[in-house]
C-alpha cells in the first residue's frame, strides 16, 4: 500500500480540506502541523514517515484564483527525493518535469476524446475520476470507457475528504469493477488503519491521507505497518 500524503494549497497556504467545499477551506492547524506554511508542513509530515509520493492539490487554480507553480517549485527543490503529483486543474500534462507528475482531474471538464488523445500520445499522467454526491464530476462517457484511462487512477469522492464518515466504497467498487488492468489510488475518507485494510483487500494500489495524519489516527507506527516501510 503506497501511503501518499495530501497538500491542498490556497492563498498560498497549506490548507485542511471537507467535504470539497473548497472556498471554506481554512488554513491547517493541527498537533502534527502548527505551521499552515507549504514547506514547514511537509517537513512535518516527512519527519512523522518517508513519504515517497506527495499528492499537492494547487486549489487557488482549481478555483479560478492564484496559482502555486512557484510553491510547488519550491517544495519540489527542498525536497529532492519526494515525487509530487500535481493537480492544478490542466487538460493537458505539464511534459517532462522531474519529480512531478501531472493529474488530471474529470472535474476539469475534459471529455472523453480529448482523454482519447493522450492515450494515444503516450504521455505520461495520473487520471483523477473525481466525484460529488451526484456522481461524476465532468464527461459521463469518461466512466463508461476504462480504455481511455491510463495505468495510474484515483478515485475521488470529494464529500467524504475531511468528514471523517469513511470512504464511499459503492463508488470504489464500482469504478473498480469496471477493468482489472489498472492501479487504483483512493482518495477521500481514509479514516485509519481499517479503512487502509479495505483499501488493500480490494486490490488498491495506494491510499491518499491528510486528516488522519493530522489527527494522529495513523501514526508513524501505523503507517510503517501498512506501507511496509
């Protein structure tokens, strides 16, 4: 089970992400971080375990404000030898950058044919299928295609990040059972080791974490045990 841990990044600050209500998002402020300051707060979280992948979410982007391209440079220089995936609301992978590897998101609104595309251009990037209480957040037809997906996959339930009610694993399980030829990442609810557990007897290839992180429910001992590390 890859472990990765979430930065969400607005107004220039490390922000704690609920129920993807994303203008409500207050800066972090917890036992494990009481600095909301980019760098200081993955410092933390790399003392608390080696993370190898860190998953940085660049909201002022998503929402249309400021963009953190200069916070993200900034982490990934400090931090040589952590890999960033990065959303910051592109169609379109940012090309060859080392470290950092794009997401993009079906929230974005790309459609299927423009996903279609990438596929066959071979470049390399994670797909985020992202999902509100409705479902599918963008193109339906991107759900009902697992072709057009790349190898790398999450799956984002964005109610359940930060509400502390568990992962929505109806949804998992049914983008799941849509092909077996992929690695699923989950994101949105991990409360624990038992949720990490579920995770790992579906076939999940990774779990992406903030809350429990800050609230201590996975702590550094926890984490050793489920990442293997």
């Amino acid at each position: 089970m890859l472990i990765i841990p979430v930065i969400d990044l607005l107004d220039g600050q490390a922000v704690h992400a609920r129920g993807g209500r994303r203008a409500e998002y207050a800066p972090v402020c917890s036992p494990l971080c009481p600095s909301s300051e980019p760098t200081a707060v993955l410092a933390t979280l790399l003392a608390l375990h080696p993370f190898a992948v860190v998953y940085v979410a660049d909201l002022g982007a998503l929402l249309g404000r400021e963009r953190h391209d200069a916070t993200v440079a900034k982490l990934r220089a400090k931090f040589p030898g952590v890999t960033f995936w990065v959303d910051c609301g592109d169609k379109q992978p940012a090309g060859n950058r080392p470290g950092i590897r794009t997401i993009i998101g079906t929230e974005t609104g790309i459609s299927a044919a423009e996903l279609g595309g990438l596929i066959s251009s071979s470049t390399d990037y994670i797909l985020s299928l992202d999902f509100n209480a409705s479902g599918l957040i963008g193109d339906a037809e991107i759900l009902s295609r697992p072709e057009l997906w790349p190898r790398d996959v999450i799956i984002m339930t964005l109610p359940s990040v930060g509400a502390a009610k568990g992962p929505a694993w109806q949804v998992v399980d049914e983008v799941m059972g849509r092909t077996e030829n992929r690695d699923f990442y989950l994101a949105g609810g991990v409360r624990d080791s038992a949720d990490l557990a579920q995770a790992t007897a579906r076939g999940m290839r990774g779990a992406l974490v903030a809350t429990a992180l800050h609230t201590g429910a996975l702590s550094s001992e926890k984490l050793k045990a489920e990442s293997g590390k």
